[in-house]
C-alpha cells in the first residue's frame, strides 16, 4: 500500500514536470515502431501531458489499428533536438532510442524489456518504470487504474490497450505473456466496446495478425528490418517476421538470404539473425502446427552460434531453416538475450561461411558475392 502511494505520487511529480517545466516533452517509442510502442507513446501522452511520437514510419499493423479506431498517427520524430524532454515508452537504451538523444533530456522510462548497462537510466531510479510483462502496455493500463482504480477505461482507451497488448504478446500465446497481460487485456476487452467501431473483438484480432503477415509490399531487406533491434556491443542484429502464412514468405526465401548477407555487410555487424514465428495456429484453431519459431539462416556463423546457444533444441530442416524447439517465442526475453549471452562468452567468431544454396539460385559463394557486388 505505502508502496502504491509513493508510486501514484511519482506519477504526479512527472505529470507536473513535464506539464510547466519543459517547452516540448515527448512521449517516444523505439525505431522500427511496432504496435505496443506506439500505442504506448499515445497511452503514456494522456497520463503525462507529453506529445506523442514515434521514431519511424508505422508498420501495416499499426496503421490497422489507428485507421479503424480513428485514431491519429502520432507525429514521426527521427532525431532528438537537445534541450527537449523526453519520456522513453518499450525501450530504455542509446541503441534503439532516435538518434541525438542524449540521457540529459530522458526524463522517465517505462519499459518492460531487460535493461542492460547501455540503458539511460537504472531500474531503480524513481523515474523508470519497469515490470517484466508480455507488453508495455500492460505497464501504462496499471499505472492508469492505480491512479484512477474505481473508474472504466475510456472505450477508445480500451481499445488501444488491447492492441498493444495482443501485438506483443501474439494474443497471449507468446511465452513472454504473465498474469498481468491477461488480467488487463480481459478488462479493457470488457470496456473497450468494439461494436462501437463496427467491429469484434476476435474480427479486430484476426485482422491485426493477417496486417502484420501482409509483408507484398515490402522489399526482402524492409521484411528482415521490419521488426528489427540492433544489438551494438555484440555486433548482432536480429529481425523477426511474425506471420500467419509462413509458407509464402517462404518463396522469397533466397533473396531473404542474400539480403542477410547484404545487411551483415552494410551495418557491420558480426550475426544477422531473422527469425520466422508461424502465428498461424493463433489465427487457426484447426492448424496443425503449434506456435514456432524458425530461423533463416545464410552463413554458418549463425548455424553454429544457434547451436551453441540452443544445443539439442535447434534442428537442421535443411534448406536454410533452423527450428529452435523450446517452445519459446519472444525474441526479447529469450532469443535475444541467450544468443547475445553465447556471443559475449565466444573469444573468437566463427569464420563466415554462406550456406546459401536453396534454388540453384546462388549456386556457390562466388555466385552470392556477384549477386551481391551488383546490389551495391
Ligand atoms: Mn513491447
């Protein structure tokens, strides 16, 4: 109960401060915005009087989300001008923030991925908020019900809610879901009246899944950057394609191949990991398959990293596809942070070796390092 009370009034200190002390205070997500940060960005707004932003163009999903809840898009910011103020929402570090932010101008966070020694402030400092839960969202409902505990969700409010909420938490199937997903997403679905906007809930979900599958319009590069986090002490990037019809991404695999290549190149980086996550099941009640992860990999770099992390887990299906059986979804609470954890305990790298060979398309290296000389 004390702790409650000191938290409701950290709350309102921040909501005071950002409301007289700062000429532009912005509520920002991450780069390569996905639906749980912007929603975040746009929930965070309403409690703390900051401007909505978001750190780079919406994904079709989110622009599903906003469009039918008439909803406008938050205002697109990419780099940070100094002296403005800042409250970081679903990320807490330099590496994923925009570009110029500078940890002067971070005035809170509230995040529910680990934090690490790069993050701008600690768990700890009264100005970060920080739970281990399936969404951010989650986090932003709590603090809103513990600030206004007797009084209903807003329905527009609702809505939101439950959208970030069954983004990031594959409508709670992903292992990265807790307790406090399901208890929030069951209430502001309650409150969130989705006839209102001609809809239903399981129709809003459905929809999401297949606008987050909708890749058609994107290049293979965009498709591994769409949802994509760079992990600069490790050189790793890791990007993930989350899709009802995995089979279709499929056809594009080799040139989703080639363009790992390209991107290890063009960023610098030592791994390049795109993970495939077959949300079918979620979507399907009579699919077969269970929710799973696979992995595309290029280069036996990534082959023998995944199965130093992942040991007896990772099975070879051949053809560049890589099942990491653990039952685990979440690219931040597992994925990342097992491989990111092996990479920092191997002294030496493996050296880089393409496997790509799918198709008779790039037939052999030389193949792949004209295709690629001709991109560049
Ligand atoms: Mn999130």
């Amino acid at each position: 109960m004390k702790m409650q009370f000191i938290k409701v009034m950290f709350l309102l200190i921040i909501y005071v401060l950002s409301s007289h002390l700062y000429a532009k205070t912005f509520c920002i997500g991450h780069k390569n915005p996905d639906t749980d940060s912007v929603v975040s960005a746009i929930l965070a707004s309403k409690m703390y009087n900051c401007v909505p932003a978001i750190a780079g163009e919406l994904n079709n999903e989110t622009k599903f989300v906003l469009e039918t809840l008439g909803i406008e898009p938050p205002e697109v910011i990419t780099k940070h001008q100094v002296g403005n103020k800042v409250i970081l929402v679903d990320h807490n570090s330099p590496t994923h923030a925009i570009d110029g932010l500078i940890k002067e101008d971070v005035i809170g966070i509230i995040d529910h991925h680990p934090f690490s020694g790069e993050s701008f402030l600690k768990v700890g400092d009264p100005r970060v908020t920080h739970q281990v839960m399936g969404s951010t969202s989650t986090l932003i409902a709590q603090e809103m019900k513990m600030i206004a505990p007797q009084n209903a969700f807003d329905s527009s409010v609702a809505r939101l809610i439950v959208a970030g909420i069954v983004s990031d938490t594959i409508n709670l199937s992903s292992n990265a879901t807790r307790e406090a997903d399901r208890k929030v997403l069951l209430k502001a679905t309650a409150e969130a009246h989705f006839n209102e906007v001609g809809s239903r809930f399981d129709d809003f979900v459905l929809e999401m899944f297949k606008k987050k599958s909708d890749l058609s319009q994107l290049n293979e590069a965009q498709i591994i950057m769409n949802d994509w986090k760079r992990f600069d002490d490790q050189k790793m990037g890791f990007g993930v394609a989350q899709t009802v019809a995995p089979d279709e991404l499929l056809t594009r695999k080799s040139e989703l191949l080639l363009q790992m290549e390209l991107i290890r190149e063009q960023e610098g980086l030592e791994y390049v990991f795109f993970m495939v996550t077959d949300t079918r099941s979620v979507a399907d009640p009579a699919y077969n398959k269970p929710l799973q992860s696979y992995f595309l990999v290029s280069n036996n770099r990534e082959a023998t990293m995944l199965t130093e992390t992942f040991g007896d887990a990772v099975e070879d299906m051949g053809d560049n596809v890589f099942a990491v059986k653990t039952g685990q979804t979440s690219k931040k609470f597992n994925y990342a942070p097992e491989l990111l954890n092996q990479i920092e305990q191997t002294s030496s790298h493996p050296g880089l070796s393409l496997i790509i060979d799918s198709q008779g398309k790039c037939a052999n290296s030389v193949n792949v390092m004209m295709m690629m000389m001709h991109r560049l």
